[in-house]
C-alpha cells in the first residue's frame, strides 16, 4: 500500500512539473536595421550569457531569431514580425528607428505579445504590450536641468542640430531664472559661419545637443574658430559622450561637462566586450574597432534580454506557461503576454494593476501572485532596471563627467531622480577644476575703509598704491595672490558703502556697483553674504563665519549673599534635610523604648533592680542624631540591632550629604558672580529702560526688517520707532555710544566686529549668543571666470591654518589687540581668590546666634533654678537670685556646697545637691 502510494506521488508531482514546464527552446526575435551592428551583436551575445547562466531559465534555452531590414522600411517590417510571430516568438526585441517601431509595436499590441524597445521615445504614454528601456525623456531633460543648476549656469546657448533635441531640453527652455539662446545647426557639415556668430556674441556657456557622431566635428570647429578657450564651457547631452575621442579638446582648458549611463570601465561591461571578441574569433570574424566599444543602446538591448529572460522564468514559476504560434491575419492572441509584460515593469516599481478588465482577467493569476511576493532588484549593464507605475524608465543613475588633461574624461558626480545632482569629486579636486590661469592678471579690488579688515597706515612718509593699505582683507587678498600668481591693485570705493538696494529704484551702490559695472574684479571687506547680494554678484567660499550679537557695558561683580554658605544646598534639600532629622530622631526614640536591650540597668551593684533605665529619650535621641549629623559623636550608643541599624544608615546618609555640601562649598565661596540686566536679545525685547539699535543700512539693519521672528519683529518696530534715533552711522559711533552711555544702550553688531572691540575695550563685552548665521566672502562680477579660484584659494588657506593666524595677528596683536586679554591674565596669576568677610559672614551669623541662644537658655534654667531655691528655702526670689549670681561672679572654684531643703512635717529633711542649678534628692518615710 505505502508503495503504490509514493508511486502515486511521483508520477503527480512529475505530471505537475512537466505541467508548468517551458518548452526546451524559446523563440525571441529580433528586428534590426542595417546601422544597427552593435545592438544586433548585444542581442545575441546577451541570448548566448542568458543560456550559459542557468539560475535563469534552467530548463529552457533561449533562441534569437534575427531579421535584418533596411532602415525605415515599415512594410519589410510588417512582414518579418508576422514571420516571427508564425515561428512562435515569446518577445520582440527593436527596431531602433522610429517610423519602423511604431508598425512593430501595433502588430504585436494587436497579438498581444511583448515589444520590447531600448530607443529614444518622446511619447508621454506607454502601449499596454510596449516596454522601452531607454531613460524616460522628461527625467532626461530633468537631469540636464539639475546638473546645468548644480554648475551655475544663467545663460548659454542651446545648440542642436535636429527638433528632437528641444524636446530632450524642454525643462531647460522652460526655466524662468535663465537667458537661453536657442540656435540649429545647418544640414551641411560646415558649422563655422555660426560658430562665429555665437563667438562675436560673447556667450560663454554652450549646451551642444547633436547626433554622437557630430561631437567631434562640431568641438574641433568651435576649437578653429576660437570658440574653445579658458572662458568657455560645453555642456553635452548625450549619453555616448564617452565615445566619442575627446584627447585633442582636453588641453585646451574649455571645460566639457557631459553624462553617461554605462561606465566602459565597469568590470561587467569590460566583460562584455571580451565575450563578444572571444564569440566572434570563434565564428573565425575579426571583431571591427567601432564594435568594440559598449554604446548606450547596446547596453540597453543586452540589459532588455536579460530582463525579458527573468521575467519569463518568475512567470513560469507561478502557473502553466505556453508559448504559441500566432497569426497575423487570425484572431488569436497570446494569453501569457499581458502577464510577461506586467512581470517585467514590476521589478523595482509598485505593483501594477490594469483598468482593462478584459486583459486584467488572463494576467489576474500573475498580478495577484508577483503582488505577493518581494520585490526584486535587477541590475544590468545600465544600473538598476526600474519602471514606475506608468512603464516608464523614469528611475535611473547618470555619471557626470568632465574633461580632465591628465585623463581626458573623469568622473566627477552622479545625478539621480531623488537626489538630483551630487559631486562627488574632493575639495583638492575641485580646486584642480576651478583653477583658471590667472598668471600676471592685475585685479582691480574694491574695498571699505573699516578696521581691521582694511585701514590706511599710519606713517610719516607719503605712501602710494598698495603700501597706504593694510589690515586683515589686504592680507588675505596677498596670501590668495601667492598662490593664484596675479598681481592686484587695491582702491577705496567712492561712497564708503558695502552695497544695498534701493528698494524704488532697484539700483545698487557701493561695493556691488562697481562690481556691476565691471570697475572692479574683486570686493573684499567685512561683506556679508546676504539673499539679495548673492542674486546681484557672485561670492566666493566664506572667509570668515559669524552672527549678530550684542555689544553691552561689562555687569558689574555681583555681590556675595550673607548665607551663601547655604547654597550648596537648595531650600528643598535644606526642608528635607530638616525633616529626615526629625522623621529619624522619632523613629530612633520609638524603636529604643519597644527593643528590650535598650532597658538596661541603672544601677550595675544591683543584681535584680526593680526598675530598668533607656537612655534614649526623645531629648538624647534629638540629641545623638544632630551629633552624629555634625560627625562629634555622643556619650550614648545604640545597643538593639534594630537602632543599630538605624544609626548605620543615618551615618550612611550623613556621610554622602556632607561630602557633597563639601564638594560643592568652595565653588559657591570662591566663583565670583556678575550682576548684569541682560543676558539676550529676548530680555532686550521685554524690557524698555535699555535703548538698543544697529548700523543703519547695513545687513544687521536689514536682518531685523526682514525678520518673520515675532521678538525680532518687535526689536525692530522699537528701534525705528525711537526718538532720537537709535540707530548710526557707522559700527564706530554704536560702540562709542555704547562706552558712553553707562549700561543705557545696548549695540547690534556681527560677532567678529565685537570681538574686535572687546580685546581692546575692556569696559564692554559681547552678550548672549549668535542671533542668525551668517558669512563673509569676497565679491565677484556675476558669473566671473575668477570665482572656482579664489574659492579654492580660500579653502587651502582655511586648511592650512592661515586664516586663523591672520585672526589671531589683527584681533589679539596688532594695533592695541590682546590687552584686556592680558589684564585678565595678570588677576588670574596673583593666586587664588581670596575670601572676604562677605563670603563666610553667613557663619559668624550663624555662630553668634547659636551663643545667643544657649546664653538665653543658661539664664532661663538659671532663674527657674533661683526661684525652685527661694521656695524651698522659703526665701526671696531677689535674695536667692543675689546669692546665687554672687556666687557665680566669684569665678573661683569649680565647687559649690549643697543646699538643703527647709524641714518639713510629713517627710525628714531633704538633702538637694545644687549643682549648675539642678537639683537631685531622695527622701525616706518615717
């Protein structure tokens, strides 16, 4: 029975198996036209790795079925996808030309039967049987627009050379922000006439959109006629830019920016191209040059294959798969194509669900199990394969490029559909690619007379040129002229002013309209990078980083609080201190009277006393916790194991309380406070007594106008409503009014302007923290050739340590720099601070109170103890307070005799001892 049972088994499982088995060979054919070599050469080879591999398709081999037809002929084309399709197809792979796909397409849409496609399509819809691996055309033109964004670009001339290109560059016509200039290329090979005419207008920035095989032609005539220089920038579209041999145009200093999507020297696609030499020595075919190199749509086509292959056998896996021979002019169609085609646009992309009911009825088997599963990452000779809900490869990876003399093509970023464009090149390559020839160029540098960016020296000798100036921003322009190799010339604007814009006219002056007018080359100056300059000029990388802060009269030391010895300690720990004491005298008093080794005996000669003593009493259990407290210790001790251990942790804690109130006494005795009105800007805003106010004009006047922040909001109406005015002329006059007006005005000013101040006024300081984050940088033309050097000037002084030390030579050295600094330093070195009678007064409080107290508590036992007397001796109480304080007053003897009581009727006389004013007696019946 088991046997026939396992039989049964078998024979079902291998019924199964050959139920859901693909045939042993699967007919895939192929469409190309007599210029597609290469396509057609990665279309086999790709059948030929797909067959090798068997983790896909282990049971079946593909077999590619080739037809050839000359270029555009749509009727050939007709006929040979109906051969195809009578041999019985599984897919169409091709025809690149567009006239002739479009046939392909409708008859295999019509049999319902994949078409798959690697070509350049504009269409913004896909056919439901269609599947084009080629990059989606607005991602495209999407990509171009970020990297053109990513390289500053403002304006440039688009240069094609057929109408598709202005689709391919619809995103780039359509931005607003840029100049664009739009020119064709005539059909005949000779473009210099309009090459000169794009020469003669000055444009520098070139977007050059043609057909590959035109790339060279056009850069070695725009090399004749001049068009290729230091100036000039080429911005080229398309994705065979690697082929096309660039060596002759890589010395000529032009950079040449352009994108790829396959990397010729990724390991698979060098692998590739081997496979494809070693196939075809073996067919006895010498492989030709322009065959060997991996073109875009090549890479596509193989990468189209290999998808087609994985799709097909997750297919097969689901459910029974066949193929069948299809006619074109029947009405028969595949009932497993809509479902291959859905398998192949769901890999890395959400599921996809169709609205057509009746081909969502014969794919519902696939789409509800490839829905169950994980989705899956394919990757090809092109990166990641990946479709969005729509069928379009829209989600892809281009590698920027630029030219390089020592490598002719190098790889400098990447751009993706989420994260734009990224460079990805270091900070030294950067400034490799940046760095213009700038040697023997006399820059003209417009600069501001403000310390200590620039000053005039002070000399007794007539100065000219150069040697009038010195100061930080001289210094920096000297170091970036070192390492640039030009020669500058500096020269003092005629206004004095950075640059701002009038907000009628829109005219900008100072500074910015020098550069405007091209009457400087550079503008260098405390400038900080605002929104609206950034719009009107270029700047270089930040020289200097800062924020606006406040400049206030230094507080004043604060004087120290008569307790301050209790500031270790919070009143709160001070209560429950206070408590604990109490809460633990109690408990120590109750425990003692219910533990019996606490009643001991009074009287050790007495064997069996009649009465037994405690010796904590609510008075000694006070008593003996504060003792302990204070670590004196006390003449009694604990003998239960129950207050034993409540001593114990009463140590414990005791011992933890003290070490830290030690801790903590000298910082609180020792650290001196200041007592100073404001602490921020927000205290500024809340309260009225203390004027405040800025430079008027300048980016700190501009910040609190434009400001959205509410306490900001009301700073400003503050300032613009006070009379007189707050504000000032210049960063000078508000700290002079600030020195002047004794804690009355507050100034608002950049960071490192204050930092200045301070080290050489020593009455004023900076308040708070940083109000904004803002720069300083040197000025540029817009869109100056200058900018990537000076930039990369400006870092390597920033790595090498010589910004700081040109800070550290004109902040803390030169012209009076460093002297607060140093008077601080003097205070600090005479030893430790020294504490006075207002530090520790809280103690000698404390003390006399307590003598206070117990001198209270003496007179108040030594009257109560008179008074006891005179009764007993049934005297005065003035005499017995006479005696006794007679007594006292003798200040001989440390010995007093015994007082007796006055005889009585019912009791024998008691003898009192008088000792300090206590009395002990005992009396005896008669």
């Amino acid at each position: 029975m088991n046997i026939t049972i396992i039989n049964f088994l078998f024979v079902f499982c291998w019924c199964s198996f050959q139920i859901f088995a693909l045939p042993d060979t699967i007919l895939i054919g192929g469409i190309f036209e007599e210029r597609d070599e290469v396509q057609e050469l990665a279309f086999r080879y790709a059948v030929e790795r797909v067959n090798k591999d068997r983790s896909t398709l282990p049971d079946s081999k593909l077999s590619a079925q080739i037809e050839r037809l000359p270029a555009d002929d749509s009727f050939k084309a007709s006929k040979q996808v109906c051969k195809l399709l009578r041999s019985g197809v599984a897919a169409i792979f091709g025809p690149q030309s567009e006239n002739t796909a479009n046939h392909v397409q409708s008859i295999c849409d019509a049999m319902e039967v994949p078409h798959i496609e690697t070509r350049w399509d504009y269409k913004l819809t896909r056919d439901a049987y269609s599947l084009n691996l080629y990059p989606y055309p607005p991602s495209l033109s999407s990509a171009y627009r970020d990297i053109l964004m990513k390289l500053k670009w403002k304006n440039f001339v688009i240069l094609y050379d057929s109408n598709e290109g202005l689709v391919r560059l619809q995103n780039l016509l359509k931005e607003k922000t840029w100049t664009v200039t739009v020119r064709q290329l005539p059909d005949n090979s000779d473009y210099r006439p309009l090459l000169k005419e794009i020469r003669r207008s000055q444009a520098t920035h070139i977007v050059l959109d043609v057909a590959p095989e035109k790339i060279y032609d056009v850069l070695d005539q725009a090399l004749q006629v001049h068009l290729m220089s230091d100036y000039h920038n080429y911005f080229i579209t398309s994705l065979d830019f690697n082929q096309v041999d660039l060596e002759k145009f890589s010395h000529s200093r032009t950079n040449i920016t352009g994108v790829q999507l396959v990397d010729p020297q990724k390991p698979a696609v060098e692998q590739v191209v081997e496979e494809w030499m070693y196939g075809e020595q073996r067919y006895g075919r010498l492989l030709p040059a322009h065959l060997k190199r991996v073109t875009t749509e090549a890479a596509l086509m193989y990468d189209a294959v290999t998808l087609f292959a994985k799709a097909l056998d997750d297919l097969d896996n689901s459910h029974q798969v066949d193929i069948d021979k299809l006619y074109c002019e029947g009405d028969k169609t595949w009932q497993h194509g809509n479902s291959l085609i859905n398998f192949m646009k769901w890999y890395g992309s959400r599921p996809y669900t169709s609205n057509d009911g009746r081909r969502r009825s014969r794919a519902y088997t696939a789409v509800t199990n490839f829905t169950q599963m994980e989705q899956i990452q394919v990757f090809g000779l092109t990166g990641l394969i990946k479709f969005d809900t729509a069928g379009f490869r829209s989600e892809f990876q281009l590698d920027i490029l630029e030219t390089d003399p020592r490598e002719i093509l190098k790889k400098v970023g990447t751009w993706t559909n989420q994260g734009g464009a990224n460079y990805t090149r270091t900070w030294a390559e950067l400034v490799d690619a940046l760095e213009l020839n700038l040697q023997n160029r006399t820059l003209i540098v417009s600069t501001a007379m403000t310390p200590p960016y620039t000053m005039l020296k002070e000399s007794s000798e007539h100065l000219k040129g150069n040697d009038r100036y010195e100061g930080f921003c001289f210094d920096l322009i000297h170091e970036i002229a070192l390492i640039r190799g030009f020669n500058y010339t500096f020269r003092e604007v005629a206004d004095g002013n950075y640059g701002s814009k009038d907000r009628n006219t829109g005219e900008w002056d100072g500074i910015v309209r020098e550069l405007l007018d091209h009457k400087a080359d550079l503008g260098i100056v405390d400038f900080t990078i605002t929104y609206e300059r950034e719009e009107a000029v270029d700047f270089s990388m930040p020289f200097m980083n800062l924020g606006i802060s406040i400049i206030y009269k230094k507080p004043q030391k604060k004087s120290p609080s008569l307790f301050s010895f209790m500031s270790p300690f919070s009143v709160d720990v001070w209560i429950y201190m206070a408590t604990a004491y109490l809460g633990v005298s109690v408990l120590l008093f109750i425990l003692a009277r219910m533990s019996p080794e606490e009643w001991t005996n009074p009287y050790p000669c007495i064997e069996e006393p009649e009465e037994l003593e405690n010796c904590f009493t609510v008075t000694n259990s006070l008593w003996f916790i504060i003792a302990t407290y204070l670590c004196q210790g006390a003449d009694i001790a604990p003998r239960a194991v129950s207050t034993r251990i409540v001593a114990g942790i009463w140590w414990f804690f005791t011992l933890i309380m003290i070490s830290s109130y030690t801790a903590n006494l000298a910082a609180f005795l020792t650290v001196e406070r200041m007592d100073s009105p404001i602490e921020s800007a927000e205290d500024l805003a809340k309260q009225t007594k203390i004027k405040y106010g800025c430079k008027m004009g300048g980016s700190t006047y501009s910040f609190f106008r434009d400001s959205s922040i509410p306490t900001y909001q009301r700073m400003w109406s503050v300032m613009s409503s006070a009379r007189p005015t707050v504000f000032t002329e210049s960063n000078d006059a508000g700290v002079e009014k600030v020195a002047k007006a004794d804690g009355q005005y507050a100034f608002l000013m950049e960071s490192s302007s204050i930092e200045y101040v301070v080290e050489r006024k020593c009455e004023l300081t900076q308040v708070g923290g940083l109000l904004d984050s803002k720069s300083y940088g040197i000025a540029l033309p817009p869109g100056s050739p200058f900018t990537g050097a000076i930039s990369s000037a400006v870092l390597m002084l920033k790595e090498n340590g010589m910004l700081h030390k040109l800070k550290n030579k004109w902040w803390k050295q030169r012209k009076g720099g460093g002297h607060c600094q140093r008077e601080a330093s003097s205070t600090k070195s005479s030893g430790a601070a020294e504490l006075g009678l207002a530090n520790v007064g809280g103690v000698f409080v404390v003390l006399i109170g307590g003598m206070g107290i117990a001198a209270f508590m003496a007179i108040c036992e030594f009257m109560w103890t008179a008074r006891g007397l005179a009764t007993d001796q049934s005297a005065s109480f003035c005499e017995e307070l006479s005696s006794e304080v007679k007594f006292i007053l003798k200040c001989s003897g440390n010995t007093k005799p015994v007082r007796k009581r006055a005889p009585s009727t019912t009791e024998e006389p008691l003898f009192t001892y008088g000792s300090y004013g206590a009395n002990y007696g005992y009396s005896e019946r008669k």
